[in-house]
C-alpha cells in the first residue's frame, strides 16, 4: 500500500534516541523511530523486547529517561499541561480493552468528548452512534461490556478512542487477548481506518494486517531498534538475519 508521502513530510510523530531504564535494566536503548501522517508502523518483536514500553514513552505513560520526542514538529516536555494536551491527540488501544464495566458501550464512548471536550450529551450521542456503525456494532449501544464478545469489546474501545478525533492511534497487541475466530472483525475495523488514512503505530504479530495495512514494519529486539523496512522489503524478504529467525519462529 503507498500513500505518496513528499520526501520532505514532516513526520506526525518522531522519537530520536529514546532511552529507558527500570532499575539497572535497560528496557529502550536509543530507539528512534518517525511516523509519518497517514502512516500505519507495525511494530513486532519478542515478548520483553520492549514494545509496550515505547508506546508508553509516546503518550507520556513512561517518561523516557533520555532522547526527544516530537509531535507535529513539537518537542515534548514533560509538563503537566503539556503532556494532557498531547494525550488528547493519541488514541491507545491495550490488549485487554478497559472498557467501564459499569457504563454501556454508548456511554464508554460519550464519556470522554463530554468530560476532556465539554461536548454536550447530544453531541456526544450522536457520534458514539456514528463510530459504533464504524466499529460495525450499532445494534451494541444499549449493551454493557460483559453482554458482548471480546471482540466487539475492543472495538467498543476502538470507537471510544476515536471519539477524541485523535491525530494518531496506538495499538498495543490489541488481538492477542482474542480468540481466533474473532481477530478478523477487529483487525479488519483497523485497516479499514489505515486506509482512510489513521496515523496508526501497532504493536502486533498479525502479520495478514501488517501486510495489508503497514508501509512499514519495525523489528525490535532487547531494546533496540533492529530493523525498520517498507512492506515491500519486509514481505519481499528483505530483511536482517535476526528479523528472519523471529519470524520463522512466529509463522511456523
Ligand atoms: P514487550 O511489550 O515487548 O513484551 P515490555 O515493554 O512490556 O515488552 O517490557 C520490556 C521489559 O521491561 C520486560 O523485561 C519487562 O519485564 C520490563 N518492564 C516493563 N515494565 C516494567 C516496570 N514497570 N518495572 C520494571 N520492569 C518493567
Ligand atoms: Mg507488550
């Protein structure tokens, strides 16, 4: 899939030399990485190789010990006020979806536009219904999360990041908590809104959508950044020798 990104983009989000430790253990070292507007990134690696870890250092859940981030141009600092605002453009999707067990689907997605916003009840109903026909789940408003499937769960948590009109969305192994016969409706919900053009950085090991929805996918490995290729080199197989023995293991 090509986009036509100009050479000379500036990149949506852009993260150079990030360094993080817990303790004596360094769980980043100097990863740098840039997406670009319209860009889907698939992100895969082994389990501890610190994939969660830097999409946290994006939305400002870890501070980075070391390196810059940059948003639309914008270095992030870690100001209290700042870092709200910043939160307000990204969309995070976790693995085992957070909903508001106590709130209805409609409501778990009317809760922030009216809360972070200040959008009126109306306003907010009326476009949690639009994203669940996005989501492809209108007949689910009135429900409340344990009514429904682990799959229509996280697309709730899909539309419900949506609602925020974020600039870029993150995924964070959002099928692994699914069962098979459900990692379909959600990844295909998520490469419905990259080819719309999302911004979306997603950590995952399905690679049928990495396929189809990233232009590039990013190897890491203990911490660093081992490889970053254009889907054509990654699925034409040109990819480093550690990248290779990851996937042999992953697909057979
Ligand atoms: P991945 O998502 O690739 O599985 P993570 O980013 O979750 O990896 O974790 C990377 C490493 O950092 C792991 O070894 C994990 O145990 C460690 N780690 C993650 N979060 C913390 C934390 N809050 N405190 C200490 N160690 C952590
Ligand atoms: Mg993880």
């Amino acid at each position: 899939m090509q986009k036509h990104l100009s050479a000379n983009d500036k990149p949506l989000l852009e993260l150079i030399g990030i360094d993080k430790s817990y303790g004596p253990f360094k769980v980043l070292k100097n990863c740098s990485l840039n997406v670009r507007t319209g860009e889907t990134v698939v992100i895969i690696g082994p389990s501890g190789s610190g994939k969660s870890t830097l999409l946290r250092c994006v939305n400002q859940l870890e501070p980075a010990d070391g390196g810059d981030l940059f948003f639309e141009g914008r270095r992030i600092d870690y100001d209290k006020h700042h870092v709200h605002l910043l939160r307000r453009d990204i969309g995070m999707v976790f693995q085992n979806f957070e909903l508001f067990s106590h709130l209805s689907v409609v409501e778990n997605i009317m809760l922030a536009p009216m809360k972070v916003l200040g959008m009126s009840r109306a306003d907010a109903h009326d476009i949690a219904v639009e994203l669940l026909s996005k989501v492809r789940i209108p007949e689910k408003a009135d429900a409340y999360p344990d009514e429904i499937s682990g799959g229509q769960q996280q697309r709730v948590a899909i539309a419900r990041s949506l609602a925020m009109k974020p600039k870029v969305m993150l995924y964070d192994e959002p099928t692994s908590a699914l069962d098979p016969e459900m990692i379909r409706e959600v990844v295909d919900v998520m490469a419905e809104l990259s080819s719309e053009g999302m911004t979306s950085l997603v950590v995952t090991h399905e690679m049928g959508f990495a396929r189809r929805a990233a232009d590039r996918i990013v190897f890491m490995e203990s911490g660093e950044i081992i490889e970053n290729a254009s889907n054509a080199d990654f699925f034409g197989g040109a990819v480093n020798s550690r990248t290779r023995h990851f996937l042999d293991q992953i697909l057979h």
